[in-house]
C-alpha cells in the first residue's frame, strides 16, 4: 500500500487520544512535582495513546493530514492538552514535536528510515539550542566530525532518547545535528533547582568528545534559522502555556464557593479571567494559521502572540490568586503547582524584546493583514 493510498485521518484524532490521558498526566504531574525526576510513567502514557508519532514526517510513521492547516491546528489542540495536564510534560512534548517538523523538513530518507523504528521503540526527541560561551562548535572533516562545548537549559536532559542541537562548525552557518541525550554522565542537573517545571530537568548536557557521522547531520548549514518558519515556531510553546492558563481557568471555577459565586466582585474577576484566557486561544490559533501558511509577517504575529499569552496568564495568575485566597498557596494543591509552573515557563528569553521587535514590524505596517488592514 503507498502512502497515495492511505486516507487522511480525521484532525481531531490526535486531540482525542490526548484528552484520552489527560487526567492520568494530570496525576502523574502531581507526583513529579513532589519528586522531581524525568517523567518515566508519563512518556509511557504518551506512547501508549500513540502521540509520539502523529506529526513526524510521513515516511516515519506520521500521520496524513488533509493539509498543513489541518496538522497544525491537529498539534495546537494537543499541545493545550498535554499543557492543561502538566506544563512539564507539555514543554517536553513540544521539544519532541519540534524535533519532529526539524526531521520532516531537513530529514534525509534514511534519517526518517531510522526515525521510523526509533519512534516505534518509544523514542522521545527535544531541541538544544540555548548555550554558554562559547557555543558547541563541530570540528573535523571527511565526515569524520568531534562535537565541542555543552549545551544549557537543555529540557530533558538525561531522559531525552535523542536531542537535535545547533553547533557551529568552522566555517559557514550553524548546523543541526542529532545527537543521543541520555548519557548520565554528560548530565549535570545540579543548578535545575526550580519552583516550577520540576520535571523537565533542564540542566546541562556536555556533549564535548562526541563523534558526529555524516548522518548525523540534519539538513545543511543555516537551515534551522530559516524564516519565517523559525520565529513563528513560537506559537507550539505559546500553545502549551495557554493550556496551563486553561487549566487555571477551569481549577478556579471548581474551587470558588456558593459565597464566591454570588459575590458580584469575585464573579467580575471570574470574568476577567475568562476574557484573559480566551483572548489568549483567539491569538495563539491565529498564529498557528499563519505559521500553517508560511506567512511573512508570522515572526512578527508570533513575537506580539508571546507577549499576549504571557499577559493573560500573569493576569489569571493574579485573579486566581484574589478569588481563592490562601487556598491557591496551599502546597500540594493544583492550583498552585500550576501557578508555579506558569511562572517559570513564561520566562522564555528576551519577552521585551520580542515585543518590541513585533511593535516595529506593526508600526511599519499592519501585519494582521489578511484583508482587514487598518494602515
């Protein structure tokens, strides 16, 4: 049977299989925050509702969407699932979905081939970018390369299977390369001492020493900077802080008493909430869109999307906070854990300049656009 032949699944399968776990994740969650170890039981729980392979290329076992917009708003409602579930497991999984587009767009066919059974095994995947001087820099020839240097703020590092970093070689443009992740002694997760997103383990991985194999090697130089896709790959992170906003939203709601629903007060908060969240959803979906259609202006609507989702979580943080009282503070309780990871998750480097990068590219023009420009 060729791939010609395969009917396109329904989009909203993957979301089904998620909202499937959700609430096991949910429990899971609670136990790695009081234990913070790599959630073992939790990637299991993704494999066996078969998450792990949806949105690979489909060479490696992914699945058929009907269209690029398909899978993208496919991803997006699984990305707010896992996040509403446990926004450490949902920052892990979308490491492992961006790997996975990095391997449908560079990937070579035995690349894929080998993604295929990997993924099969249950191999989870991430995406190493951030460093300390000087950067990991690739040295050698003749297909014969040594990796340099460590890698920082490295999630899953240690309990990852596989993880795509950056290295600069010593000529030319930064290259991906895939590189195994669960080497004990490459991990140092010493300085991972957080208030929040316990479970990730975003430590330090030293990759220094490690041989590097032509396949190794993910597309060519320069190729992971490539825009518009490379910045308006924000919204897959702001995706899953806004199910951590959700699931904020939803744990409000369920706490507040008979004496706080009928205080018009606290019901304006509720409300407050609500509009804080939802206004969120609006945007996040609508950069998912222009990121599905290669929209020019994506870097610009993704950078003014992270301010926005950043805003209303602190918002519904607060309101949370102010309607519950005490009981939001209460160790052990949801609705802390999940305040407390959302402020930890929500420092994603340079947010002011990301706003004001995106309030440049708006002053120049209306990047909204889409036929309803204002300027």
């Amino acid at each position: 049977m060729s791939i010609a032949d395969v009917k396109p699944i329904e989009s909203n399968m993957p979301a089904q299989r998620a909202q499937a776990i959700a609430e096991p994740l949910g429990n899971l969650g609670t136990r790695y925050d009081a234990a913070p170890v790599f959630p073992i039981e939790s990637v299991k729980l993704l494999r066996g509702a078969g998450l792990l392979h949806p949105f690979a290329p489909i060479s490696a076992g992914g699945d058929i969407f009907p269209d690029r917009q398909a899978q993208y708003m496919a991803m997006m409602s699984v990305l707010r699932i896992i996040g509403r579930a446990d926004l450490s497991v949902g920052r892990l999984y979308e490491g492992h979905v961006n790997a996975l587009l990095l391997f449908d767009w560079f990937g070579t066919a035995v690349q894929c081939a080998v993604l295929h059974q990997q993924l099969h095994d249950g191999a989870l995947f991430g995406v190493w970018a951030t460093e300390p001087p000087p950067g990991v820099r690739l040295g050698g020839a003749n297909n014969n390369w040594t990796l340099d240097g460590a890698k920082s703020f490295a999630t899953g590092a240690g309990g990852l299977t596989h993880a795509i970093i950056t290295a600069q070689p010593s000529s030319g443009l930064r290259q991906l390369v895939i590189v195994p992740a669960d080497e004990a002694a490459r991990t140092d997760l010493s300085q991972w001492r957080m208030r929040g997103m316990r479970a990730t383990g975003s430590g330090m991985y030293d990759l220094s020493g490690l041989s590097v194999g032509p396949d190794a090697l993910l597309g060519k130089g320069g190729d992971y900077d490539l825009e518009p896709d490379f910045t308006t790959g924000a919204w897959r992170f702001t995706a899953v802080q806004l199910g951590g906003v959700e699931a904020l939203l939803t744990e409000t709601r369920a706490a507040m008493t008979t004496a706080a629903r009928e205080d018009p007060l606290q019901r304006a908060k509720f409300a407050d909430a609500v509009v804080a969240a939802r206004s969120a959803y609006l945007w996040v979906r609508e950069c998912a869109t222009r990121a599905a259609a290669g929209d020019e202006d994506g870097p610009a609507f993704a950078r003014m999307t992270r301010g926005v989702v950043e805003r209303a979580a602190l918002d519904v943080m607060e309101l949370a906070s102010r309607i519950i009282g005490t009981r939001s503070a209460i160790d052990g309780q949801r609705i802390d854990k999940i305040i407390r990871d959302l402020s930890v998750y929500l420092r994603q480097a340079g947010p002011d300049y990301a706003k004001d990068q995106a309030a440049i590219a708006w002053l120049d023009h209306d990047a909204w656009g889409s036929g309803d420009i204002l300027w």
